[in-house]
C-alpha cells in the first residue's frame, strides 16, 4: 500500500498517510470548497487500509482551524477508523493557548468513545 500524500494548501490540511506503518496524520486548516471533493481519496485509502489494517493504528490532528463541513468529515473519518479490527490511538495536538480547538478535540473524544489523547504543544 503506497502512503497518501497531499501537500497543505490555503483552504486544504496536509494529508500524511502510511498504510504500511498504520500512521495518519492531518496538519493545518481545512475550509474546502468542496469538502467531499477534497476528502475523498483520502475516505477510499482508509477503505483501502480497512482491508489489510495493522495491528496497531495511529492517527494525529494538528489543526490550526476547520469549518463546520470538515468537522463532519472528521467524524466520518473517525467512525470509519473505529470500524476496523485494529488498536486505534488518537492524539488532538493543538496549542495550550488554542482553547477552541481543545474544545473541539474534547467534544469529539466525548462522542465517539475512542482512545483518544489531547496533547498540548
């Protein structure tokens, strides 16, 4: 399985994906135009990764900011993870002082019920 690479743009995260090692990282903000036409490689990876996962699942958020779209996307993505036969750890990094985002990592890890850490950096 190749990694899943998309270069961050101004309206759009960066994407670092490694279905050999089980890693997923999304860093930066997210406000698409068009959520489902940015978020969709990146839905049909994870069904890919689904197929042949690893034992053990990383995923990271470092957001800056996302809009309403893309918090719907991050649960999309969340529910399709927690769906695979894998041990699943999420780390929330975002800055001490970005109360918002931290807000938003603890209303996530409330409603999915996964193993899921807020990391301050």
């Amino acid at each position: 399985m190749e990694p899943l690479i998309i270069a961050a743009a101004a309206e759009t995260p960066s994407v670092s994906f490694n279905g050999q090692l089980g890693t997923f990282n999304f860093s930066g903000k997210s406000y698409p135009e068009n959520v489902n036409d940015f978020y969709k490689p990146i839905l049909e990876y994870i069904e890919l990764y689904k197929t042949n996962p690893k034992e053990n699942t990383l995923i990271e958020f470092n957001w800056l900011y996302y809009n309403t779209a893309t918090s719907k996307m991050i649960i999309k993505i969340l529910v399709l993870f927690k769906s695979i036969n894998t041990n699943l750890s999420i780390k929330w990094l975002c800055k001490s002082d970005n109360e918002l985002m931290i807000e938003k990592g603890e209303e996530i890890k409330e409603v999915l019920d996964l193993n899921f850490d807020i990391v301050h950096i």
